[in-house]
C-alpha cells in the first residue's frame, strides 16, 4: 500500500497577524505550489531525505545560498518531530497503533521564507500520511493544534495560530480566536465560507534569498501582554477589518475589500518595524492601482486587481526586481 498526501501553502487575505493575539482572520490555501509526502510499509521505519536535505554543494557559494534557504537541518525534522508528536498524542488519548513500519519522504515547491506557510504544509501532509497509515481519525480543530505543537513546542518555529488551521480545513477558512473560546475548548471557531465568486487576487513573493520577513516581530509579543494601547487597539481593529471583509467577501464587493486589505498593512507599518525590501514590494503594488498587503510576516504580498490589464502591469514592474506575480488558484 502506497499513501500520497498533499497539503497547500497558506495566504493570509485579512485580518493578520492579530490570529496570534485573540483576534480574527481569513485566510485561504491555493494549488499553485504543493508538499507531498510518500509513505509505505517496509520492514524499518525510514525517513528518506530529499533535495533540501543534501550535503553535496556545487560550491561553497551554494552551501551558504542553501543554508539561508533552509537552515542546518532541512526538513527532515519536520517529519521527525511530526512522527513524535503524533504518537505523543495517540500515546495521551490511548489510541493503540498497529506495529506494522512506514518508509516516507517528502517534496515540496512551496517557496522558502516568504510567509506562505511552507514548513507546516510539510507537516500537514506528513500528518495525513500517518493518519492514513494508522486508520486514525483526530478532529479538524485538535489536528491543527497538534500540528502548530510541531513547529512551536517541538521546534522551537514561531507559529501563528491561523496557518494550520487553514491548511487543514482547506479552501477559505473565516478564523475567530476569541480568548474565552481558546481558555475554554483550546481552540477557535472556524467556518469554511461558501462564496458565490472569489475577488481576482494576485500574489507576488520574492525568488531571491534577500528580506525574508519583518524585523524579529518587534518584539509585539511583549508590548501586547504588558497591555500596550497602540498594540491592543491594532489587534482590534484588524479583528473588526476581518469582520467587514467577510461582507464584503459573501456580497461581492470588491472595491470594499481592497479598502480593507490596504487599511490592514497601513496599520501594520504603524506598529512594526518592516524591511525595506517588503515595504518596496507592497508601494510597488499599489502605484499601480492594486491593493496590497502581507500574505504572512513578510516575503510575499497579496492583492485584488481590478482588470486583464493591471495584472499584466503587476508583472511588468514586478520582474525586474526578482518578483514573480501569480493568481491563486484556490484549493
């Protein structure tokens, strides 16, 4: 028996980064890029590595460029700390395995380093792997927490509480993680939203290994338990911006929604310290006519357009900075 899974990188559309602050999102995936993950039965169990995972350079110039990219350990431990983490929990919920050993590997496209939530789409599919193999079933909501456990518990990774989320429900996924619901049940609530159409929306991420993401966060962690106004107020009011880009969302209106999106990193750039890198990319945008504003912590942006001929634009002015522009394709 041979079990293919797959899992999508993660656009933000509104209301990040208060998901990490009792705030709310939404966020979709898209089929543009992948994470794959082969497993089947052998006699040991195997974690294959796979090309990021290589010690063999063309050049020391290629083992530094690899190193920025992927760091010293590639993604061999996304699958070993998934492998952990999802016996840990079937250990905690006395869910007995059969003893039976798996070979896996993995694959991705998903670009590195540029907020569109690669690493946990890695973990996702490896999760849907083992899950497979298994015959287990964990609920959508503790299946995201348990995935974030990964990458924050496990590996140290920061981890926004939206990402998995949306990887495991898939589609477009409206995000309310209100405190009281978090201390009471550990998790949000989630609703996959039914559109009768989607805004034409583009995304542009950087090919290069340069301006990766914002400035260590700013340290916001900080300034929002000490009760900070200016960090507080901007929690709620991206959580208010996700509520009206949801009306906008399900009535059609997509001239509110740039509004919106664009509100969304204005009032990111007031409270954190950006590269300059990703400010270009979001001013690049928006001198022609597009709406623009993070996918994630920064490396790729997201927008609506409003013609054939603005997207074309988008691409024209984009390339000569080592931009790509894509539209997504919604999963």
């Amino acid at each position: 028996m041979i079990i293919r899974t797959t899992a999508y990188p993660r656009a933000a559309l509104i209301g990040n980064p208060s998901d990490g602050y009792f705030g709310k999102t939404i966020a979709f995936t898209f089929s543009n890029f992948s994470a794959r993950v082969t497993l089947y039965e052998s006699p040991e169990l195997e974690i294959v590595p796979c090309r990021r995972d290589g010690s063999v350079f063309d050049s020391i110039q290629a083992l530094y460029d690899d190193v920025r990219l992927f760091g010293y350990y590639g993604g061999i431990r996304l699958l070993k700390s998934a492998i952990k983490c999802f016996y840990g929990y079937c250990q905690e919920h006395e869910i007995e395995l059969h003893s039976r050993n798996f070979t896996i590997r993995y694959d991705t496209d998903i670009p590195n380093l540029v907020g569109l939530a690669g690493s946990s789409a890695i973990i996702t599919a490896t999760m849907r792997a083992l899950l497979a193999f298994y015959g287990v079933t964990i609920p959508k909501p503790q299946l995201a927490n348990l995935i974030r456990a990964v990458e924050s518990r496990e590996l140290g990774i920061a981890a926004g509480l939206q990402d998995r989320v949306a990887q495991v429900y898939q589609g477009i996924v409206f995000m309310d993680f209100d405190k009281a619901l978090l201390d009471k049940q550990g998790f949000g609530r989630y609703e996959p939203l039914r559109l009768p159409s989607l805004p034409p929306l583009y995304i542009a991420y950087r090919t290069d290994l340069s301006e990766g993401s914002e400035v260590f966060h700013n340290n916001i962690r900080d300034r929002f338990d000490r009760g900070e106004k200016e960090v507080v107020d901007a929690m709620a009011f991206w959580a208010d911006l996700t509520l009206q880009a949801r009306d906008a969302l399900e009535n059609g209106d997509w001239t509110t929604l740039a509004t919106l999106m664009n509100a969304n990193f204005d009032r990111r750039r007031q409270i954190f310290k950006l590269s300059e890198g990703n400010l270009h990319m979001v001013e690049t945008a928006r001198s022609v006519g597009a709406s623009a504003k993070f996918t994630g912590s920064g490396g790729a942006i997201i927008g609506t357009y409003t013609d054939a001929s603005m997207y074309e634009r988008l691409t024209e002015v984009f390339a000569p900075q080592n931009i790509r522009v894509l539209k997504p394709v919604l999963v």
